[in-house]
C-alpha cells in the first residue's frame, strides 16, 4: 500500500513537472486548440512551383539536397525533403502569388517523425526577391536539446517545423502588414526558408536564444517538405482574353437587337 502511494505521488510530481514546462502556444498536431493543417486539407489551392537560392548548410549529406523534391503538394514522409543543413537556407517560388486573406494564408511542412523532435527554421516574404521580411517569433525553450532530445511545440511561435510531417506550420500574412513598403503582402512571390543552428547561438524576435536537437549530422538541420498556399492573389485577365470576351459579348448584343 505504501508503495502505491509514493508510485502515485510521483506521477502526480511528473505529471505537475511536464505541465509547468509546457508554454503558452497552440499544442502538436491533432490535440485541441492545435493550429497545424494536414497536407490534405482542401484549404490548400496551391503549392510552390520553384526554387532559388539553395545554400545548403553543413552536415548534409548530398543525396539530401534535392531542392525539386520541396516542389508540389506535401507528402509527409521522412525522405521526400530538401535539407537545409546546418544554417543553411532556400527561397522557394510561387507561379501565382500569395495574398493576405481571412486567417492563414500559407503552411510549412517539415518531416518531423513525431511531435517533439521538432528542427526549426526561420520563415520570410518578399515581393521582390531582394528585400525580405520575417515574421516575428518566439521560443521559451528553456535549455539546450541534445541531439535526440525534445522541443514542447506550446514553447514554440512563429517558427517553420513546430508540427510533425504531414502536417503544415501556418503563417498569416497580416503579421507583416505595414511593415514595409517593399513589402506588399497582396502579392508575395518568395518564402524564404532559413534554418535555426539549435545550439542557443540563434536568437528569436525577443533575443531569446532558440534551442532545438543539437548536433546533428548527415541529415542536420531543417528538412522542407513543402509549402502550401491557401490565399492567392487575383490572376489578372490577359488582354486578348479580355477583348475576346467583348467582342463575344458585342456579338452577342447585335443578334439581341436583330
């Protein structure tokens, strides 16, 4: 019985412990109040159609740097990525741009194999391709992750990564609203992916360092998946397409008259 007793009471002191470590943001994929979106998800219209600007960073092992495979829809396996290696960074390009809609306007993929070990990136817009803007993010981390270690997504803000594959981190552009006038958040052609060296040595939007598993190799950093659109801007209507179109409907308003 006594022994029942202290078992009891030391699940009561664990289950107190992870709970005063838990933060204040939305919880892993599938637990209430979670804002991550599964690759299925018919809220997505588009995908990322291009790349530029692949600097791998070290400890990546060439048969992972393969920027075609972050093109298309998310598939949510461990192998399908481009992996950024340590620091490293890529620009992925859109054929029609994003727009600022009613809530979430696009979502990162990750290949995180579960709902903790969890590599960060950074993530910024730009209009041009030249001036670029990032969102402003938080991590409350308290202490550095080992390699194999865990990282609570409730700790998590504003970073790409803070979801296990399949399932997509969200940005709303009307974070960035104003921020810039290069900045137009109506048509955004760049999301740039930059990835966070998890050994505190990297700093959130506070000054906060941001620790994630750390080192890692062959495979080290940030491993994109995809990046799914969900607001686009409006396509504009070619011209010959538009004077078709009148000329169809003045066509049309002659035979009405006769």
């Amino acid at each position: 019985m006594k022994l029942r007793f202290i078992y009891l009471w030391v699940m009561v002191i664990l289950f107190w412990a992870n709970a005063a470590l838990a933060g204040p943001y939305a919880p892993a994929a599938g637990q209430p109040g979670s804002t991550a979106i599964y690759k299925d998800d018919p809220a997505f219209i588009a995908w990322a159609t291009g790349w530029v600007n692949y600097n791998p960073g070290t400890n990546v092992d060439e048969q992972w740097q393969t920027p075609e495979k972050a093109l298309g829809k998310a598939e949510g396996t461990s192998y399908d990525i481009v992996c950024l290696g340590r620091g490293g960074e890529i620009t992925m390009t859109f054929d029609v741009p994003i727009a600022d809609g009613e809530g979430w306007d696009f979502a990162v993929f990750e290949n995180a194999f579960n709902d903790t070990f969890l590599e960060l990136a950074y993530v910024e817009v730009s209009s041009d391709g030249v001036h670029f803007f990032r969102f402003p993010n938080d991590s409350l981390t308290p202490s550095p992750v080992g390699p194999f270690g865990s990282v609570d997504p409730t700790n998590v803000n504003g970073l790409a990564g803070k979801y296990r594959q399949g399932y997509g981190t969200p940005f709303d552009l009307a974070e960035l609203a104003g921020v810039s006038d290069l900045l137009d958040v109506n048509n955004v052609r760049y999301v740039k992916i930059l990835d966070i060296v998890g050994d505190g040595t990297y700093l959130d939007t506070s000054g906060d360092p941001i620790y994630d598993p750390y080192p890692t190799t062959g495979s080290a950093g940030f491993d994109l998946d995809a990046i799914g659109v969900i607001h686009t801007a409006a396509v504009p209507i070619p011209g010959a397409v538009w004077l078709l179109g009148s000329g169809l409907v003045g066509l049309i308003g002659i035979r009405h008259k006769k």
